[in-house]
C-alpha cells in the first residue's frame, strides 16, 4: 500500500473567504418542534429506542448493537426508523418531538456540580463541535495530544475561525483539560488571530487546504505521530459553561447561500437542515441543493429532515442555476488534478481504478489513501468528473472488504 507523506505546491491558491458576518451576529434560533438524531449501529426497536418513550436533556440513550447518542433536547420519541445514508451506511433515525423546556439528565447534572469527570468521559459520547468525543477519551489509542482547531475545513465557512475568538476558551480549555487529561494542548487559528496563554499557538495562513487536520498533522512539528485528537472551538466552550454549571447543546452554524447575505445562527442539535431554512425565509426550489459544509467537501443532503449535528460548521444552499453538475465523462489526462493535488495522488490513475470498482487497486497501486480529501481535484477537473465521490466511495468499500461487511 502507497501512502505519500510530501506535499505538493497547490498552484491555485484558494484563500479562506470572509463571509462579512462576526461574533455579533450570532441569531438565536428558538426550540423546534422536532428533532433528529442518527444512531449509528443501532437497530430500531431494541434498546432504549422505543417509540413513545420519555427523554431528557443529555440522556444517554443505546441501541441495541453498540450505537448510541445523547439526546440534545427534552420529549418523546416519535419515530425509530432505520435508514441508509451517505455511502451506503446505515444508521437508524430517532425523532424527538421536543416538549419545550429543557429537563436534564439527572445523572449528568449531579456529574457537572460534582465535577465527576469520570462519569463526564463515559457519559459525554459528542458535545457540540465535536461529535465523536468519545474517541477522545477512550483509552484506546489514548490521546496525548488536543488540537484546538480553531481553522474552518472548508473555503467561504468562517464559523471556527469566529468561535475561536469568543470569550471562555481559556475556562474552556482548563476544564477540558481535566476530562481528557492529554498531556499537551495546541491552538491553531488563522494568522491574525490570537492565542490564549498557557497553550502552544499554531498560526496557518489562510489558504486552502492549510486548516486540514491531515494537513496540519503533517506540517506541525509533535502532531505527526498517533494519539492526537482534534476539537473545534465550540466543544471547548461548550466545557467552559458546564464549569460554569450550564450545560448547552446549541450549535453554531453559518447559513450561506439561497438568495441572501451569510447568516450565523445558534440552534439545538438535531434541529432540520429545513426547519433553519424556513426560518431564515429561504425557500428550498426544484433543483436547488442543499449542503451540509462547504463547497470544496460537503455533502448535499437527501432530504431536508436531515439535522445539524454535533459538527455541523455551515449549510450552503446552491440555486439550481448555479450547481455545477458532474459528468460521467472521460478522464482526457490533462493532469490538472494531479499538479493541484496537495499529496501528489496520481489522480488520473486513482479515478480511472476507482470508476471500474477495483477498491483495492486504488488503495494498494493509486495512492487512495493518502487522499485527504480536499476535494481540489474534482475543483479542477476539466470534465467535471466527480472525483472526490469516487475517492469517498473507494474508501468506503476498501473499509468494507477489510471489515467483510455490507454496511
Ligand atoms: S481530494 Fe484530490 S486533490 Fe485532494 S488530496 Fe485527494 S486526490 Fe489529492
Ligand atoms: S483533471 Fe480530470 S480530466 Fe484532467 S487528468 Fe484529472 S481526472 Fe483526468
């Protein structure tokens, strides 16, 4: 198996865009009637996913196979659907109908005023702006290093790059400290924007894709080998205001496209992609595609029930006049792809492989997996072939054949 460590000189630099929108701006979006959350492994019907039931705030609740996930909000379970979503995963879809306010947990309020951080890392599988913590502090491997990553992953999203800047990260950053007890903590932010004293401050400029983790983890020194774990700002402040006793499930998510100015909204994870749209007053038409993420590495959602998660950073609505559709066309080996490639993946190669389905070819020959998936390529690509969806699917099955899995 090919796995290149040197990068290449991206030619068309990109630059992160400013999207005119601050701090200031951020609008609370109220409650929603409804929430959705996606448990992955989980089989509906079995555990504590039972239509009908009673939840609360920050309660754990288990699949019967091993998935589980917090509940963001207070109400009943309406709905347990197993459904397949972005590569063929599936996961199972339970809806909340929100009852209004909030009634947490018990066992995870008396954990907060006793500063029970044990219970704190069994009990916290995602907060917001880190929807996996629990790899953060699980044993295995064990996390020695925190990455504050305080850059966005995407081109024309400002969401991390504004956090970042918000008042609590030091408070944030102490209490985190405490749960995950990493030896060392790293701040990046984008150059111009300071850092908090106590912690290593990594200064990127802001060109495409230098805010990466895998760039990042290549680039700074002491971030190459294993046990790093990244955070965005938001986990780090949601730790700031639980010392503060408060705990908040609200996310921050830029809102761009459909007509209108760039809009920072605060909501409730598992709040409708389509619930944040019709109360912004944007109108979803034929044609038009929704994104969760930006325009070099999101994913347009199926449906508009699809819910902001836990790292949700940005929705982009694309108008139909502007989506620039993917053609099936014929790679014509201008080599536009591979001088644009930050790890000089032979992309022509690797697409060519990937489109006839040999997976393991492209992982063991064509370099699969040192892609990052910055998605630069298939922004350049002359024939519009949608590179990064092979690259994503690629990997998929190569995970699969390993795992001998179908899902
Ligand atoms: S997405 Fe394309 S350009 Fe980016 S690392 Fe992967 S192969 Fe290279
Ligand atoms: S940019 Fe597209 S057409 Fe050109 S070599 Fe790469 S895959 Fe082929």
């Amino acid at each position: 198996m090919v796995k290149r460590r040197f990068f290449n000189v991206v030619r068309r630099a990109l630059r992160y865009g400013d999207a005119g929108v601050g701090l200031d701006d951020i609008e609370e979006l109220g409650l929603p009637s409804m929430v959705h959350v996606p448990v992955w492994g989980g089989q509906p019907g079995f555990g504590d996913l039972k239509v009908g039931g009673e939840v609360a705030t920050g309660q754990l609740l288990h699949g019967s196979d091993g998935g589980y996930v917090l509940s963001p909000v207070t109400g009943v379970i309406c709905s347990v659907v197993e459904r397949t979503g972005y590569l063929g995963r599936r996961y199972v879809r339970v809806s909340i109908e929100v009852s209004g306010e909030d009634r947490f947990d018990g066992g995870l309020v008396e954990a907060v005023g006793g500063s029970d951080f044990d219970f704190l890392r069994r009990h916290l599988v995602s907060v917001p702006g880190k929807g996996d913590f629990s790899l953060l502090v699980g044993f295995d491997p064990v996390v020695n290093v925190v990455v504050v990553h305080g850059m966005d992953e995407d081109i024309g999203v400002v969401t991390r790059r504004l956090m970042v800047q918000s008042d609590g990260l030091l408070e944030g950053i102490s209490y985190l400290k405490q749960v995950v007890r990493a030896g060392r903590f790293v701040l990046v932010v984008c150059e111009g924007i300071s850092g908090v004293s106590g912690v290593d401050r990594v200064e990127v400029k802001p060109v495409y894709p230098n805010g990466l983790p895998e760039v990042l983890m290549r680039r700074v020194p002491g971030l190459s080998g294993g046990g790093v774990g990244f955070v965005g700002p938001e986990a780090v402040l949601f730790f700031s205001r639980l010392s503060e006793g408060v705990i908040d499930f609200g996310k921050v998510v830029m809102v761009s496209g459909g007509g209108m100015a760039s809009r920072l909204v605060k909501v409730r994870v598992g709040t409708a992609v389509g619930d944040i749209l019709s109360s912004l007053g944007v109108v979803v038409g034929d044609g038009d595609r929704v994104i969760l993420g930006g325009p070099m590495r999101g994913r347009a959602v199926s449906d508009l029930e699809e819910p902001v998660m836990w790292d949700t950073d940005a929705v982009l609505v694309q108008s139909g006049s502007e989506v620039i559709r993917a053609e099936d066309g014929q790679c014509i080996n201008c080599g536009e792809c591979i001088r644009v490639c930050p790890v000089r993946v032979p992309v022509n190669m690797l697409v060519r492989v990937l489109a006839s389905g040999l997976y393991e070819e492209a992982a063991e020959r064509y370099d699969l997996d040192s892609c990052i998936g910055c998605g630069l390529c298939d922004y350049v690509c002359v024939v519009r072939i949608p590179i990064l969806q092979y690259i994503m699917l690629g990997r998929q099955e190569v995970m699969r054949l390993a795992e001998g899995t179908n899902g």
